[in-house]
C-alpha cells in the first residue's frame, strides 16, 4: 500500500498549526514550529493561499487561515450522516429539558461537535457547532472514550471511570469550561452496536443535580434521544 504523499501530510501540519487559535503566524515561526526549511514552507502557503485556504494579511505579512476552509468545513457538518439523522431529535430533546444539547463525534483532538441546539430560553449563547472539545473532563469525552476500542481512562473523574460509564450507560461531569454547568452525556450507537458518537445536555449544576444526585428525568430524556438516533442509524435493538 502506497505511503502518506508527504507534501499533502505537510500541509494539513501547516493548517492545524494555523488553526491552533493563536492569531496568525510568521513565515519563520511556521517553518519554527514544523521544522522545516522557510523555502519549503514558502511554497506550500503560496500553494495554499491560491486555494483559498490560507490568507496573508497585507500589513504584517502574517499568515491564517482561509475564507476558503469555512466553506469546506460548513459542507462537512450539513452533510455529515449523523448530524443529519440527529437534528429532529436533538431538538425535541432541548425542547424536552429547557437545556442546550450537543451532540459530538471522536476527533484527533477530542470531540467535534456536529450538532449544537442552543438553550431555548432568550439568553445569549454561542453556537459552538464546527468545534471540537476535550475529551479529559467533559460527558461527551467519557462516554466516547468509555467505549473505546481501548479506553484510556487515567484522567476520568470519580466515578466516570471507563468501566463505571459502560456499566450505567452514561455519564454526568461538572463542565469545566462553564462554570457551574453539568452535561449528561449517552453514547449514539450504529448498526455495527459501535459507539459512533455522542449526544449530551448542558444546564446549570443546580437544574442537573437534586441534592448531589443527577436527575432522573433528565437522564432518562437523553437515554431516550440516543436511542431513537441510534435506532435511526440501524441500531434497532440499542438500550
């Protein structure tokens, strides 16, 4: 089998270094943080730049990414199978709990989310569709890799330890990037019973938890919206 083309593998390097979010990058910290000769990483931004996939500013010279890559990943999300078979449900489910709902798939570098229903309240929310969230200390991260071919595990809070997820089927974490908010998250399961994905609510700590001990009801709602997406998907038999 024919290896990695190696100016292609050098170039997705070079948009992941870009899209690190840490504004816009210099011809020689580029070549810096890849290890690459400046001529070398000269040609592959001009290449890029004429694809539409990564711009130059016109005052300091410094390069981000493109206009271009947006379009790309937007085409992405609207025809990705999951989020299309997850969209009815993962509304009826924010409808359902008052709460915003995520649903997100494994990702290199976490968990991407694919879907997002903001609260449906009239307070302002960021719609964090297209993002990818770590997988340490998030529901949808333990869920995802509680089922794992090979879960990892070291860094899972008290009981969302891999086994303990797989045995309850779900798993609850204080979110991290929100203070005083909760997720619930349950694994979304294909025809194969593989853990595809996942779908989760997030709400205020206090609406999650009744006297430290997570909400039946609302676990319940999530259960049911990943069963029906699952169901959806050719798991006909999911629990």
């Amino acid at each position: 089998m024919p290896g990695p083309i190696q100016s292609l593998s050098r170039g997705a390097a070079l948009l992941r270094l870009l899209a690190t979010g840490e504004g816009r990058f210099g011809l020689s910290g580029i070549a810096s943080s890849l290890g690459l000769p400046k001529g070398t990483v000269y040609g592959i931004l001009r290449t890029l730049q004429q694809e539409g996939l990564v711009e130059q500013d016109p005052v300091s010279g410094k390069y981000g990414l493109g206009a271009e890559l947006a379009r790309l990943g937007g085409s992405y999300l609207q025809t990705h199978e999951l989020r299309t078979h997850a969209l009815a449900w993962a509304d009826d489910l924010a409808r359902g709990t008052g709460e915003a709902v995520h649903v997100g798939v494994p990702h290199r570098s976490g968990v991407l989310i694919v879907h997002h229903v903001v609260r449906p309240d009239n307070s302002r929310q960021v719609l964090e569709t297209g993002t990818v969230v770590s997988c340490e200390g998030t529901a949808l991260g333990a869920v995802l890799e509680a089922n794992a071919p090979e879960p990892c595990g070291s860094s899972a809070e008290p009981g969302n330890s891999p086994e303990a997820v797989r045995d309850r089927g779900w798993a609850c974490v204080l979110d991290p990037a929100r203070d005083g908010t909760a997720s619930i998250a349950v694994p979304i399961r294909d025809r194969r019973k593989a853990a595809v994905a996942a779908v989760s609510v997030t709400g205020s700590a206090d609406r999650v938890c009744t006297d430290g001990r997570v909400r039946d009801a609302l676990v319940s709602a999530v259960r049911t919206c990943a069963r029906s997406i699952s169901h959806s998907l050719g798991d006909v038999d999911h629990r």
